[in-house]
C-alpha cells in the first residue's frame, strides 16, 4: 500500500539532524514523532511494512496443527506450524471477500472462512472454494487467491516475519547480539506463559526508548533496581546495518537479579561466563521486540502498536529446562515473574506521562544525557527507514544525506 508523505510528515523528517547525533549537542525526537497521526500513518509504510517484525516465540505453536493470531497494525496475521512441522506467517484475511478466516488460537488441519467456505491450508495454500469451478479452473484459483504468506525467519527461538518476500535475511544484522546471547542458549529455553497489557497509552518508540536508554534506573526504579546502577551502565557502538541496539549493564556483586533481597531467583544459567553473571544485557531489535538477558533468566517484550499514542504490551519470561524442574519451580517463577511486573509497571506509568506531555505546546526537544547514548543509536535505525522510504518516491528532504 503505498503512503506519500504530506508536507507534515516532510517537515518533521527535516528536523530529525539532532537527534541522530551521539555526541553532547544531541535533541530528542521531535514531539510530533510521537503524537501524530499523519506520521504514524507514514511509519506503517516506511517502518512496518519494511522491517522485520517479531510476532512471538515457537513454543506457543510446538505442535503441527497450532495456530494463533496476531495483529500488525491493520493486518490480521496467523502464526501456524505444519504437517511437516514448518511454521508461516500468513494473512488472517479470506481473499474471497475478505472474511476473516481465524482469531484467536488452537489447533486445526485447515481454516475455512465461515462466510463461504473458502478452505485454507496451514501454510495458506487455497484447499477448496465451493462453486468457483463455474468461473475459473482451481489451479489457476489456488495460484491467484491463496492466503498470502509473509517471508518468516526463526532466531534464537524468536518468529519473525517480513511482508517484502525479497528482504535480506535479519541474522546477518544481529550478529553483535548474536555473540552476546550464544552462551544463554536462548533458542533451548522453555517459555513461560506471556502477560498482556492493553490500551497502553503511549507510542511504540516511547516503549522501547524505556527498555534502551539506562539513566533512568537509578531514579524511577530507585530500589529493586539498585543492583545494576546506571553508572555501571555500558555501551555497543552502533553501525548503519545493525538490526540490533543493546548494551550491558554491571552489577554491584555477581548472580544479582530482581528480587526483595537483589539477588537471582533461580541458579545462574550454566553456560554463562563469570562476567555475564556479573551484568545483564538490554537489548532491542526494533520496531517490536526488547530483550533483557540476566544471569537465571531471559525476559522478552512485544510491543504492538495500535495508533500513534496506544499499544498492546507483551511480556514473556524464559528459563533453561533444569529450572523449570526444580521442585520450588512454581513458587520461585511467581516471584521473579512480580518483580518484573513491578518493573513494567513502573515504566508504564512513566509512558503514559511521557505521552501526556508531547501532546503539550510547552514541550520541548531535550538535550541527551551521556546515559541516554542508545536513543540516538535508535533514531538512526529509524531514519535510515524513514529516508530509504521517502528516496524511493524521488523525494529529497533535511538531514538525510548524512543517513
């Protein structure tokens, strides 16, 4: 669907130059990023439309038959794992009249749309169409009307999918995190079930600015996260084709976690090294998955937008198989999972008033602490969307030269 920025959306790409700047004179976004319309509308095409997007992990369809759905945006998608075990992404939508063919999740062999019983298989494949053989041969119906199918890549257990079916692979961007994630065997950990939070009432890039930038750790989450100190804070120089932002976080003694006594709930990871038990990693791969790697445990976030000041919040936790064993397991899970709730629950509440105060007139572009060097590492990945967008319509617009 193609988008053509108006003069709005134009006149704000043209302000972005400071923003994109790792150095002392750095601005944060323009308000308008955040609260308009008009850009969100833009950022569907230049940003969703365009990246990949992670819409959940393999273990919430571990058998053939399992499906469940997901919204980006305006599309209503189905995650599905095959016969053969495959999993696809494909569109929700009957390409009929438009019906959709299946919400929410189970398990089944194929989808049929209730309206006229147009028949899909689990890879989106077209099965049956009653009546249509009066109008068109059904191989050339199957070609033509199959459910269409999204490009689909797992990483580290992740699903990710693409509505370009000619985008370059995402791992190859990931490599920095890669390295960093080998030793917590993400792809072997088992999921626990995920939390959502609804009508969030805040853009999606205030969500990840709150997972990135660590300056503010030591003021809103003064207590339970006192044993990462933003002063311990690091970070991982950012180049043009990464997909990844991230930096790690030291901690004050080693195996600390989220917990009353700051120490991990669980046994530390058996592959870590020293050094990761003695820190945690945050990490982004934009627009729509957070990641924080501690020393017993992996927390993951989905955030799905919905408009440019509402999403749909998704967070999940991961641990290795020996500690979801342990005997206390349960006990020890309800824990750890409180204490990060206690975290998001914090965060949140600071979205909402972030959001509040863009909408104001009196708001102003403020200066970039020295702890805050991830968000301009994230404005440059979405302004190398931004820009590529717009110079594929012929249009030459501000700092995007220098992108």
């Amino acid at each position: 669907m193609a988008y053509y920025p108006n003069e709005e959306v134009l006149s704000i790409l043209s302000q972005l130059g400071p923003s994109l700047l790792e150095t002392k004179e750095a601005r944060s976004m323009p308000a308008e990023c955040y609260t308009s319309e008009e850009f969100f509308k833009f950022e569907k095409e230049a940003v969703y439309a365009r990246s990949w997007l992670c819409v959940g992990r393999q273990e919430q369809i571990p058998n053939p038959g399992d499906y469940y759905s997901i919204s980006i945006n305006d599309d209503p998608l189905l995650v599905t794992r095959d016969k053969k075990g495959n999993i696809h992404v494909v569109s929700a939508v009957c390409q009929h009249r438009g019906h959709l063919v299946a919400e929410g999740s189970g398990n089944c062999s194929t989808f049929r749309c209730p309206l006229h019983w147009w028949t899909y298989g689990l890879d989106g494949e077209l099965v049956s169409a009653p009546e249509m053989i009066r109008i068109e041969p059904f191989d050339i119906l199957r070609h033509d009307h199959s459910l269409p199918r999204l490009k689909t890549e797992i990483w580290n257990g992740f699903i990710f999918c693409h509505f370009d079916p000619d985008a370059p692979p995402l791992a190859p961007t990931l490599s920095k995190l890669d390295a960093e994630m080998a030793n917590y065997r993400v792809d072997e950990l088992v999921a626990m079930p995920f939390v959502d939070v609804e009508d969030c009432e805040w853009n999606w890039k205030i969500m990840i600015e709150s997972s990135l930038e660590p300056y503010h750790t030591n003021y809103l989450h003064k207590g339970p996260h006192d044993f990462a100190p933003s002063q311990l804070a690091g970070f991982v120089d950012f180049d043009e084709d990464d997909g990844q932002i991230m930096h790690p976080t030291g901690f004050t003694h080693v195996d600390a976690g989220f917990s009353p006594d700051m120490t991990a709930n669980f046994p530390a990871i058996s592959t870590l090294t020293l050094e990761q038990r003695q820190r945690m990693t945050i990490a982004s791969v934009p627009p729509m998955l957070t990641l924080g790697l501690m020393p017993d445990q992996v927390f993951w976030n989905i955030i799905l937008p919905q408009g440019p000041g509402r999403i749909l919040f998704r967070s999940g936790l991961l641990y290795p198989p020996e500690t979801v064993a342990l005997p206390d397991f349960e006990e020890r899970y309800k824990r750890a999972n409180d204490s990060i709730q206690e975290i998001n629950a914090q965060d949140l509440a600071a979205n909402a008033s972030l959001q509040k105060g863009l909408r104001s007139r009196l708001s102003r572009r403020g200066r970039y602490a020295a702890l805050e060097r991830t968000l301009p590492q994230l404005n440059k990945w979405l302004a190398k969307r931004y820009f590529d967008y717009v110079r594929g319509l012929g249009i030459e617009v501000g700092p995007m030269k220098t992108v």
